[in-house]
C-alpha cells in the first residue's frame, strides 16, 4: 500500500512534535543558563519555589526536561506505529514490532507469563530512561542526574514491590521480616527501605559521574591545547576536538543504555522475586471455594423456599 499525501502529512506533522520539545529546552536553558567560566559543575537550576506545608515544592530544570522527553516519546511511539493499521508497512513500524517482541521476551524471561500485562511499564522505564540521559547529547540537562527524577521512579517500584508482596495476605508479608530468625527483623526492615535508594544512587551515579568526568577531561584538554598549541588554542583548542565525543558515546550513549536496561531489570527481577506465587494461587483457590460454597448455599435456600 503506498502512502497518501494525508499519511505524508501527518508524518511531517509528528516529526515536528517530536523535535519541538527538545527545542523548546534548549531555548530555555540558553535563555535561563548564567554565563560561566571554567569547570562548573551543577545541579538543575531551580525555575520556581512554590510554598508547600512539609517543604517547598521546586519547579527545576529536571522536572522541565522530564516532560519534554516524554513528550518527544510519546511523539516518537505516533510515529513509529502510524501506518500500522493502514497496512503500511516501513522499517519504522518493523522497529515497533521488533521493540515490543523484545520487551514480551524480556517480561517472559524475568518475570514469567503472570506479569505479561507489564510490557508497556517496563517499555516505558527503559525509554524514558534512555532517552532521559540522551538528551544531555543536544545540550539538556538530563533528567537522570538529577537524585530526585531516579529516587521518584524508585518509590514508584518500591510500591509495586510491596503490592505484589502483600497478594500472598499481610500476615505473610509481616512474618517476612523475621525471617530467618527474629533477630533479624530490624536488618530486614533496613534492607527494604534500602532498597529504592540503592537503585536510584545506582542509576544517578552512574549518569552524573560520566558527565562530570567528561567535563573534566574537556577542560583538561583545553589547558593541554593551550600549553601546547599556544594562542592557536585561543581561536581553535585542538585537542578539545575529537577526543570529548568519543568520551560522549561511552558516558553519554552506551553507559545511558547500560543504566536504563539494569534499571528496568532489577525492577523486573525485584517484583517477580518479591512476589508469592504460591501462595497467591492458594489464596484464590480459597476464595473461589468460599464463593461456590456461599453460592451453593444460596442455591439451597432459595430451593427451599420454593
């Protein structure tokens, strides 16, 4: 089936939507940005205090960005699935088949077929993720190095751990703690508040460190070039050219992929692991039992009744 001027249209349209976003923070943060001189390495700037009763609530550049990426993803994902209905068939819809069956696999593989329905979440982890520590490639400040951004996306797991692990009843989930002997139970408690912060340090100091060392080695370069090239570095730092986007494809892009996969992973593997299965199926036996039994009961009085 070959594409309409309509289905060209709409294509264009997306592909504005997708790149708007991301120009409209770049056109922020040069608008916003102070000039520096140097190394100066910080933390999202602060665009709004508003009061709040515990403390106040701060609209940063990291919140800015966040919404813009999802934006550019969810502009993305139009993108790559229009066509998908009308037969059209493009590598940009393979790509959306090929995303989706790997993301099925990976749910099968960690988490087994009762988390199927978990595919669109853990799709969603991994590209904001990414994409997230990606945009500091167009001049954004990544979300990802904010420690909030990645602490709330732990809390978010934390609750869906705690979820999964109280199907198996309450009782199951309290007597968890004092296992395997009570002893234990005050390092057991320790260990699953611990567990969001470990995951969300794990993420954001792994993203902020390549950026810092990357700005380190940037500025090394250029007091290098100096040195050596003399004024010539002036106009043209010699040795700032090159060397800083290979540092940017290994911080930037491979080490922003490794951190969104591992993110996505022990999510997968802290859900299904904290899950009990057995006792979530024994449970619904249980359940189902006292319902056929209730409604046999029901049964009988009405019979009788007649």
């Amino acid at each position: 089936m070959k594409k309409t001027l309509r289905f060209k249209i709409v294509d264009v349209l997306l592909i504005i939507m997708m790149i708007l976003p991301l120009l409209a923070g770049i056109a922020l943060r040069v608008m916003t940005k102070p000039a520096e001189e140097g190394i100066t390495i910080t933390g999202a700037m602060v665009f709004k205090s508003i009061p709040a009763p515990l403390q106040p609530l701060l609209i940063s550049e990291a919140n800015v960005n966040s919404w813009l990426v999802m934006l550019t993803i969810t502009a993305l994902v139009f993108y790559m699935t229009h066509g998908i209905r009308a037969g059209v068939k493009c590598r940009r819809t393979l790509a959306a088949e090929w995303i989706v069956e790997k993301t099925d696999g990976l749910i099968a593989q960690n988490m087994g077929p009762f988390f199927r329905e978990f595919s669109p979440f853990i799709a969603a982890i991994l590209g904001l993720s990414a994409f997230s520590s990606l945009s500091s490639l167009v001049g954004l400040f990544p979300p990802t190095s904010d420690f909030s951004t990645i602490f709330g996306w732990g809390l978010l797991v934390f609750g869906l751990i705690t979820y999964y692990k109280l199907k198996g009843g309450a009782w199951n989930y309290v007597k968890g703690y004092f296992e395997p002997i009570p002893f234990f139970a005050p390092l057991n408690v320790i260990g699953e508040i611990a567990m969001p912060v470990s995951m969300s340090f794990r993420h954001y100091g792994n993203i902020l460190s390549g950026s810092v060392i990357s700005a380190l080695v940037a500025s090394a370069l250029g007091g290098l070039s100096r040195s050596v090239f003399g004024s010539l570095a002036e106009t043209f730092p010699v040795l700032q050219v090159g060397i800083p986007a290979v540092l940017s494809v290994y911080f930037d892009v491979f080490s922003g992929c490794l951190q969104a996969f591992i993110f996505s992973m022990l999510t997968m593997l802290n859900i299904s692991g904290g899950f009990p299965e057995e006792l979530y199926l024994k449970r619904q036996e249980k359940k189902l039992a006292r319902r056929a039994k209730r409604a046999g009961g029901e049964e009988n009085k009405a019979k009788t009744a007649a």
